[in-house]
C-alpha cells in the first residue's frame, strides 16, 4: 500500500518556484511507470487466462529460476553466519533451495505436478486458519468476509485435489492470471492516485502573486 503525505506549499525563494515541483515531476514520473506496468500487467493476465497450460509452464519456469538464485543468495550469505551451528543449517538450507531449483528446471512437468499440489495444500491451509480466525472473532463485522473468504480456499484446494492431476495443466496459469491482472488494476489505480496528487500539487508550485 503506498500512501501519499501532502505538506504544505514550500516558501518560494527568487526564482518563484517552490520545492513541491519537483515533487511533481516525480509524482508524474512515478505515475507514468505505474500505468505502463499496469497496462502490460493486465494484458498479460488476460493473455495467460486465455492460455493456461503456458502460463502454467512460465509460472514453473519462474518458480524453478527464482529458487535457484535465492538458493545461491542464501549459500553465499550462509558463510557470514556466526557460530558453526547456525552456519552449517543456513548452507544446508540453501542446498535444499538451490537443488530444488534445479529440479524444476531440469524436469518442469514434475515441477509442475509438485507445485500443482503445493499450491492446494496452501489454499487448505490458508482456508482452514481464516475460518478458525473468523470463529475466534464471531460477532465482528469481520466474521462473514473471513468465513466465506476462508470456505472458498478450503473448496478450491479441494477441487485441485479432486481433480488432480489434470488439474496440474491449468491452475498454476490460472493463478498467474489472475495475480497479474490484479496486479494490474492496482496499479492503475495508483496511476489514478498519482494524477489526483499531481493535480494538487501543481498549484502550489506556481510562482506566488
């Protein structure tokens, strides 16, 4: 969540420019990025709806490089561990990362089929602890939406496991698509945001009568 903090004008010096035009520009900048993120964020969750079993396999790929590299991250840093114990279960964390991230990548369909049941356990998971956190909180106004947020979990990771393994062509692709395209909305919604901060500070970073 970003938020924006507006001060007030800045006191202007000889030049009868104030301080807040470069907050503008950089408002401006700012949310230029955002709408072309957005924009090729959203094409591409729509694109990978429409193609999910490729989506599924860039999602694996991705999985597998993203492994693979916090897996060396974690063996390099491992070394500036202090005391033996700790140093030795640090590399041998970044062992177990860095091989299964060349699992997926030498062999992605078993990749696939691994992260297709990953991805159901966590939705079981997730699911069980919201509803168990909506009892806990019965009487709020938080109680229906972490209730039936938390009874949609539960049933998709059932219905990945009901269906598995078909299932394993098309939920990872569709779980892409669907990160991606609210991805995308979000941050044409700052792009939004940004003009509207942009508008207001604009008027404050003209010269004063």
């Amino acid at each position: 969540r970003i938020i924006f903090f507006l001060r007030r004008p800045a006191t202007y010096g000889p030049s009868g420019r104030g301080a807040n035009a470069g907050k503008g520009w950089q408002v401006m900048k700012a949310s230029t990025l955002w709408i072309i993120a957005g924009i090729l964020s959203l094409v591409g969750g729509i694109l990978a709806l429409f193609n999910p079993f490729g989506a599924t396999l860039t999602a694996v790929f991705l999985a597998g490089w993203i492994f693979l590299f916090s897996g060396i991250v974690h063996l390099i840093s491992a070394f500036s561990e202090t005391g033996t114990g700790a140093k030795l279960w640090a590399i041998l964390w970044a062992l177990v990362v860095t091989l299964l991230g060349i699992a997926i990548l030498a062999n992605p369909l078993a990749g696939i089929l691994s992260l297709t049941i990953a991805a159901a356990i966590l939705f079981v998971a997730s699911g069980l602890f919201r509803v168990i956190f909506a009892i806990n909180v019965r009487g709020t106004g938080l109680f229906w939406p972490l209730l039936l947020t938390g009874l949609i979990a539960i049933g998709l990771g059932a219905y990945i496991f009901a269906t598995y393994p078909g299932s394993a062509a098309v939920v990872l692709g569709t779980l892409l698509g669907i990160e991606l395209i609210f991805n995308g909305v979000a941050l044409i919604m700052l792009y939004l945001a940004g003009k509207a901060v942009k508008s207001v500070l604009e008027p404050a970073a003209e010269p004063a009568p």
